[in-house]
C-alpha cells in the first residue's frame, strides 16, 4: 500500500487515530500536512513522521472551527506540495450535555468540529482532488448503545453517515472516493474529554471491554492500518462505503 509522493491531509493529527495514521502514513511514503491543535504533542508527531521518509510535514497549529482556518490549511498545503491526493477528517471530540441544559454552547461546539469542519474541508479541497483522482476518508464512531447526554454527539455521527453515503453520488462522476472509517472504543482521549481522570482510566478500559464481545478495546494503530487500506489503490471501486472496525460490538 505505497503512497510515495502522494500528498495527504490529516486533521486531529496530536494525538490518537489521528496521530497513528500520520505516521503510518509517512512510513508508506506519503507527504503530510498534519493538523492540530497543541503545539508539543503536533511537533512529536513531525519528528517521526520525518524519520519515517526524509520528509517534514507541513504543521498546522490551528483550530479548524474558527473561521478561515480551514482556507489556510488547505492552501498551505497546495502551495508546498502543488497537489492534494487524500483528505483524512479525523478531528472531532464527544462531550455531555442533556436536552434539560438550557445552553447550547456544547451543541454549537460538538456541531461545529465534528460536522461542519469535515463539510468544509471536503469542499476546499474538492477542486485539488478532482485533479488528482483523490480520496476522503471521514472517521467518527461506529454505531452505540443509546446513553443519556451523548444526544447531540449521536445526532451529528448519524450525520455524518448520511454524509459519506450521499456525497458520492457528487463525488463518484469526478472520480473522487469518500467512505467512512468508523471505530469502535479506542484508547484515546476519548475519555479524558468525557471527565475520566487518568488515574481511574485502565479502570474505565476494564469496565467496557467486560461489554464487548471480544473484550478489545481498540488501540489507534490499527484504526489507522483501515484508513490506509481505504485510500489504497488495492479496492479502487470501495465508495461511500461505512467502515465499521469494533470487534462486533455493533451487533451485540
């Protein structure tokens, strides 16, 4: 699965899946600009990804939902490689909230960086992939067990199903690909970001693989191992296609 000089987007690059497909990515060759948005941990990433294949990524310390951001990542990256092949939007996050919260700044938040940025990323760099015959891949989590306060985060991944599957039928006439990566639990910081203090995190890991069938908690490596396989020439006709990568916890 070689992806020598071919020129990828990775968004939520930091850390997790994100982190892992960068470099895996680089280590097949390819040329990255990687997006994130805390300084040390994007740097760390470079670093190996440089190691990989000789060459340094372009780095974007930025926060995609504020505005022209997303602009700036995509013409940064144009103007250092003159080509865009692959669009990976693997930024997003899960917070709690409850209809009974009169706010809605978890909702506008959640909305904006789990759909809205994938939406407009794909739209900039539609005019680049045309050219290139490219691939989108979008990652957000498979299908759950309904729980109270993830209303908003469930709303916007059906979304974004509905995304990937649609999509194509715009996509597919100028040669472009979109499928869907969708795991299961992976050790990120899925938890931290839902208040799980670290100390007590194995304890979490245990507690929701006793509810899985093969009791794996997936690590981010090998979600990244399935985006590779997705933007390979290996399937060239896989498209609007929803990955799901959770050792059947979905059918349980």
């Amino acid at each position: 699965m070689d992806l020598t000089g071919r020129v990828a987007i990775v968004t939520g690059a930091s850390s997790g899946i994100g982190a892992a497909t960068a470099k895996l990515f680089a280590a097949q060759g390819a040329l990255l600009t990687i997006v994130g948005r805390n300084e040390a941990r994007l740097l760390a990433v470079a670093d190996v990804c440089e190691q990989a294949n000789g060459n340094k990524p372009v780095c974007a310390l930025v926060d995609l939902t504020v505005e022209n951001s997303c602009e700036e990542v995509v013409r940064k990256t144009v103007e250092t490689y003159n080509k865009l092949d692959i669009l990976i939007n693997c930024a997003g996050k899960a917070m709690l909230t409850s209809l009974f919260d009169n706010s809605m700044i978890v909702f506008d938040e959640l909305v904006a960086l789990n759909l809205r940025v994938p939406y407009q990323m794909t739209q900039l760099c539609l005019p680049h992939l045309k050219k290139t015959k490219g691939h989108i891949v979008n990652v957000f989590a498979s299908p759950m067990r309904m729980r109270p306060g993830f209303l908003p985060y469930v709303m916007i991944r059906d979304a974004m199903e509905r995304f990937t599957r649609s999509a194509v039928l715009e996509l597919a006439p100028e040669g472009v690909r979109m499928n869907a990566v969708r795991p299961g639990i992976t050790r990120t910081n899925l938890l931290s970001n839902l208040n799980v203090d670290d100390d007590m995190m194995d304890h979490a890991y245990a507690a929701i693989s006793k509810i899985l069938p093969n009791s794996a908690i997936l690590e981010p490596d090998e979600v990244a191992k399935t985006i590779l396989f997705t933007v390979s020439d290996i399937c060239p006709n896989l498209n609007g296609s929803n990955i799901q990568i959770d050792g059947a916890a979905t059918v349980s």
